[in-house]
C-alpha cells in the first residue's frame, strides 16, 4: 500500500470520526432543546391553567351558592363545598318572575336592534365615506359630536317623545330609538375608507349603481368590521 492511500485512509477515517462527533453533539443540542421546549410549554400551560382557574372561580362560587339553601350560605365561616343542596332558589325565581318572557324580550330587542343598526349604519357610513357630497365632513363632525351627549340627559326627551307617539310598554319603544349608533357608524366608516375605491370605480364602468356596489362589493368586504359593530350592539342591548 502506497503512503498517500494510506494517508487518505487516515484522513478519511478521521473525517468520519469528526462528523460522528459533530453529529452527537447536534443530537445532544437538540434534545436539550427539546428538554427545555417541553419544560417551557409545560409552565405555560399550568400558568394559564391557574389563571383560568382564578379567573372561573368566581362563576363557580356562584353556581354552588345557588344550589345551597339560604341558611346555609349565611354561616360563617362560609362552606365552599355545602353541607346540603336544594332547587328551591331555582324554583322560587322561575315562580317570582317571568323569565321565559324576559328572555323572549331580550332576544326580540337585542336582535332586533342588532339587524336594524348594523343596516342603517353601514348605509350612512357608506355615505360618509364612498360619496362625495357637500358638507360631508360637517356632517360627520356634528355626528361625532353627538357621542359627547351623555345618555342619561336623553332619557327624558325620549320617553316624553315615545310617549306622545304612543310606543311606551312597546317593542317599538325600545327599538326606535336605538336603530342607529353613531359610533358604528364611525367605526364602519373607518373600515370603507381602506377599501380601495378603484373596486367602485370598476362596478361603475360595468353600470352598477350605489346601492349595487354597496351591496356586492362594500358590504363583503366589510364582514369583519360588521360582525364586530353587531357584537357589540347585540352585547350592549
């Protein structure tokens, strides 16, 4: 055997020797990473869990407290876990008060006022911000000036005015006056001024009117923007 195939076979042997050991190495690293991924992810998740815990534990107190009889939950020191449980407080509350109607009441006002609103406003937010008109930002700033009129200073004006219409004790009464919200209309405003207007200027080379663009090019591009407005409608009705 020749000296320089000798030497290659040296070289070659060592070069592997060297690229096992870097490859341990690596191996080594990565399951060190693993280690401390996995320790990672473990604290987080049992932090989370106890924060969830803590942010439950109210709500849980709550349901307890109303299974436990009255004379139970006035004892001190107080029992988490209660010595008796009971359906009265359930049964006395379905016989005190009406809450099949009361919940009819919330869902026809709520979802009502949420499908009215979320239509009127984003018609006059695509007004104030897709139609050149004169006075469109007087208007706007006198509706954003409404915002600053405390509610409770309109109370007065609008029962008398409900009144006077005969809508008191109505669904209507409490629906009129809240078919519109400024400040959906300036948020879903905001939202169609993003919307390039070339989309508008297309549609209308194509002969598409307002309401047209409004409503096959404006209103699915908004979605988000008027699934948030209806959230926050139906939450607040």
């Amino acid at each position: 055997m020749s000296t320089a195939t000798a030497t290659s076979m040296k070289l070659t042997a060592e070069q592997e020797s060297e690229n096992a050991r870097i490859n341990a190495e690596n191996e080594r690293l990565r399951k060190q990473a693993r280690a401390k991924r996995t320790i990672s992810l473990t604290l987080s998740y049992v932090a989370l869990a106890l924060v969830t815990f803590l942010m439950i534990f109210p709500l849980i107190i709550v349901v307890i407290v109303s299974f436990t009889p009255n004379a139970v939950t006035q004892t001190w020191p107080p029992k988490i876990i209660p010595s008796a449980w009971t359906l009265d407080n359930y049964t006395s509350l379905f016989q005190r008060l009406p809450i099949g109607r009361e919940l009819l009441n919330t869902i026809v006002f709520a979802g009502a006022v949420t499908i009215i609103s979320v239509f009127f406003d984003s018609l006059a937010a695509y007004g104030l911000s897709r139609v050149d008109f004169k006075g469109r930002g007087i208007l706007l700033a006198v509706l954003i000036a409404t915002m600053m009129i405390p509610a409770m200073a309109l109370l007065i004006p609008v029962y008398k005015l409900l009144g006077s219409m005969g809508l008191v004790n109505s669904y209507l009464g409490i629906i009129i006056p809240r078919m519109a919200d400024v400040g959906g209309i300036f948020l879903l405003r905001q939202f169609f001024i993003s919307i390039p207007k070339d989309l508008d200027n297309a549609a209308r080379i194509d002969g598409a009117g307002e309401f047209r663009i409004f409503a096959q090019i404006i209103l699915p591009n908004a979605v988000p923007a008027i699934l948030t407005v209806g959230m926050f409608n139906f939450m607040g009705n």
